[in-house]
C-alpha cells in the first residue's frame, strides 16, 4: 500500500475546499465539521481554524496522480499528554469507495506518531456513517463512548460515536 500524502492545507487551499463543498448543506457541514462551523461555510471560518495552535490542517493527496482528493485536521493536540484528534474528514466524491479514507487515516495515525509523538488518536463519528465507522474499525480505532446531541441549527437529534486508536 502506497500511503496517502498529507500535504500542509494553506490559505491557497481554501477555494478548492469551498468549490468541493458547493452541494453542501447544513446536515453535511455538521458531518464534517461539528458545531465549530456555521453554514454555509466560508473562507474567514476556515482562516480562523487555520489559525488555532493545537490544529494541523491537511490536504490529502493521492502519491499516484499527485491530485489532491479531500481535506483532514489534527484537532486538539496536546503535546503533555502525547493525544490528539482527527477531525473534518473529508474525501471527495471520485476517491470514496476506493479504500482512499482507509490510507488516509493510516497516513495519519503514521503522521501523529512519527511527527507528533502521539500515544493516543480519537476523532468523532455519527452512528449512521456506516463507511466511515467501518473504515476507523479495519484502522485500529475502537468505540469508547455513545452519546446523543441535538443540533439546534438542523432541528436534529444525532447519536456521536467517539472512537480510539492507542499506539502500541
């Protein structure tokens, strides 16, 4: 296996994110980025995320083509207890299906250990993301908590999953 490239997300990065997000609605940007963001996304939320200390924002790119195929973050890193998050995943719609997410996750699970020093990975997922949860399970990841959260902006009550990667 090839690992997906994560090349740093820049300011240059963002119109290409938004054009990749124009049939987004305010269901899938709570998807993709939880109560942090408001729909529609703009370019100045995505500056200010770009500016927050314990964030790496990252685009995924395929090693093979060198195309860039979606969007990941490094969400809440702390270097004192060697822990961080995986957030605002992203694959777009040509790459999904085609085991992209599985490498992608796997180059940053490589990413938070080789560069960070991680012990520990979380990240988020909604119980009816049967790929995504599917694809963090055959990674390593495993469900540590369930809870329900209501989404006032959509009317919606959605189960979270949270899910752990410790490093060996």
């Amino acid at each position: 296996m090839q690992m997906i490239k994560l090349a740093r997300f820049t300011q240059d990065d963002i119109p290409q994110l938004l054009s990749w997000l124009t049939d987004a609605d305010a269901e899938f940007l709570i998807q993709f980025a939880g109560r942090n963001f408001k729909y529609p996304l703009t370019e100045q939320q995505l500056l200010l995320t770009m500016e927050e200390q314990n964030s790496i924002l990252f685009k995924p790119v395929d090693p093979k083509s060198n195309i860039p195929i979606g969007h990941c973050q490094f969400l809440r890193i702390d270097k004192k207890e060697k822990s961080a998050s995986i957030g605002r995943v992203f694959i777009r719609d040509a790459y999904r299906g085609k085991n992209y997410g599985f490498e992608l996750i796997e180059s940053m699970k490589f990413f938070g250990k080789e560069r960070l020093g991680l012990k520990k990975l979380s990240l988020r997922v909604f119980d009816f993301n049967i790929p995504a949860i599917n694809c963090y399970r055959k990674s390593g990841f495993k469900e540590v908590k369930k809870e329900l959260q209501f989404y006032q902006t959509i009317q919606k009550e959605w189960c979270c999953i949270t899910m752990e990667y410790i490093y060996d």
